[in-house]
C-alpha cells in the first residue's frame, strides 16, 4: 500500500512539471553554406516535458520546411530543445537550442550539402613512441610506424618527444614533427563554429599555400598553471610533393588531422600521441570529404575505425 502511494505521488509529481512547463514555440530556418534556404528537410524536435514526462509525441514536435527553409515546430520543455535535421544529399545537422523562460525562439540551422565524398585512408591511431630524444618514421598511407615490426615503409614526417620533467606538477613535453621533403608540411586548417552542428565538420578541400616544414606541439605544466601550444589544432598536410623547375609545386597528396593531435603520458616512461587523420590516394587532388563507408584501410581494430567524414 505505501509503494502504491509512493508511485502514485511521483505520477501526480511528474504530471504537475509537466502541466507546468511553458509551450514553446519555435521557427526555424535552414539553409546551406551560402545562405541558400533548403526545402524539404526534415526537422525534429526533441521536447522532454511532452515526449518523457507525458509520454505525449504529437506533430507539433516535427515537420518539414517549405520552399523558404522554414518549419514551425512547437512543445512544451522549459530548458532545452534538441533538433535533428536531415534530408538526403546532406549530411545531418544536430543542434541544441536553450529555452529556458522562452516561449517563442526563431532559431537557424546549418545543413551542409554532400559534394563528393570519396574513399580515403582514414585511421583513428595512437602512437606509443618507445623512447624520447629519438625521431621516428611515421607512414602516413600504411598508417604506423617505421619501424621493424610495424607496417610503415615510408617515412612521411618523422616524430621526436622530449620532456623536462622537474615533477608531477612541474614539467614541459615537446613533440616536434619534421617532414621528409622541403615542400611538405602542416597548415592549421581554419573551421568555421556553425559547422560544429554538423556531421561535417571541415572544410571541403585542403589550401593550396601555407604550408611549413616544422612544427612543435608543447604541453606545459608549472606554478602558474598549465598551457598548450598546437595541441588539439585542426590541420591540413601536404605529403610526398615534388616541385618544377620554377619551384612551383609538381605533386603533391594532402590530408586532414581532425580535430588536432593530443599528446599522452607526460610521466610515463615511453610517451604516445593520438590523431584522426584523412589521406586523399590522388595525387594534386584536394579534395578531403571522406565518404566512411570506402574507407582504403581494411581490417581496422574498432578503436581505429573512423565514421566521420
């Protein structure tokens, strides 16, 4: 009898916030990268207080835009509204919208066009580098080391850590990445913030210019706190280029890092870094939309498989 009762005031509990909750009203605009309005796209709103509380899904909680991209959604949900938007030809968009003590929001969404996504070598690798002080050959197209025992055969960039380790609390680890040929190299890839609703959250196509042989990644630690330098930084690379006799350049294959390279173990004794990284296997095509389902590495452990574009 008192379970009963209890369950019977946690109903009542439920339904009073859910009566409680304020209808939301909510247009929402969608559009492409120009700004182009996207007919037809599908969008969905998750609205908790109707949805879970109440148990209650009605159309009003998703529909499709008309020839101006717009849609008019409506629920009832005091702190947030999750959107869901889609339509084939597009890679899906997911965005989080805040009401709380709103009842009305008009709210614009991002819906990327699908190009040309391409097969690719794309590998999601944790590098554990046996020895500080020491460069090693990472093959960028065999995903791994060069190394016996590893699968790299061709050094692309080569890899050195270094560490000045006072304490735990107070130490500096470098990792500097140098590239074989003098017109190979790093750019930091630049994103725009309304892409991060995306599932793509890249540019389309790698730079041509601006790419530098050198580049260091530095974590530090001290008194006065902890700082990063280039850790978690988006960035394009050139591989394996050539250039003409008016050092322009011949060939090239260019890939994508994202979203950055992070860098492990500080204290232990052998250091490792991590990277998701996207190889286009045409040579001067720059072209880095990734289609998951060709991907040119086979047989990858699961924690290596990449399902981003």
């Amino acid at each position: 009898m008192k379970s009963k009762l209890i369950l019977g005031l946690a109903a009542m509990m439920l339904s009073l916030n859910a009566c409680g909750a304020p209808l939301v009203n909510m247009k929402v605009h969608v559009h492409d990268d120009d700004g182009t309005p996207v007919e037809g796209a599908y969008v969905k709103g998750s609205f908790f207080q109707d949805q879970v509380v109440s148990q209650l899904i009605t159309d009003s909680h998703r529909g499709t835009t008309d020839n101006e991209g717009n849609v008019d959604l409506s629920g009832r949900e005091d702190i947030y509204v999750d959107l869901n938007v889609n339509k084939n030809g597009y890679y899906v968009s997911k965005q989080r919208v805040v009401v709380r003590g709103e009842r009305g929001r008009e709210v614009s969404v991002l819906l990327r066009p699908e190009r040309d996504p391409i097969a690719m070598y794309a590998k999601m690798v944790t590098l554990k580098i046996p020895e500080r002080g020491r460069e090693y050959g990472f093959d960028f197209f065999k995903g791994d080391l060069v190394l016996p025992g590893h699968k790299g055969s061709q050094a692309d960039v080569k890899i050195k850590f270094n560490r000045n380790l006072v304490d735990n609390n107070n130490f500096t680890q470098t990792v500097s990445l140098s590239f074989i040929n003098p017109t190979d190299g790093v750019v930091e890839m630049k994103t725009n913030k309304t892409w991060n609703a995306s599932d793509l959250r890249t540019p389309y196509e790698a730079v041509l210019n601006g790419y530098t042989k050198e580049f260091i990644l530095k974590y530090t630690r001290g008194s006065s706190g902890a700082s990063k330098s280039n850790i978690n930084m988006p960035l394009f690379i050139r591989l394996r280029s050539t250039e003409d006799k008016e050092g322009n350049i011949e060939t090239a294959y260019y890939c994508k890092i994202f979203s950055g390279i992070e860098l492990f173990g500080v204290l232990a004794d052998k250091p490792s870094l991590k990277m998701t990284y996207y190889c286009n296997p045409t040579i001067n095509d720059r072209n880095l939309e990734f289609n998951p389902r060709k991907n040119l590495f086979k047989n990858l452990k699961d924690e290596e498989k990449v399902s981003a574009p």
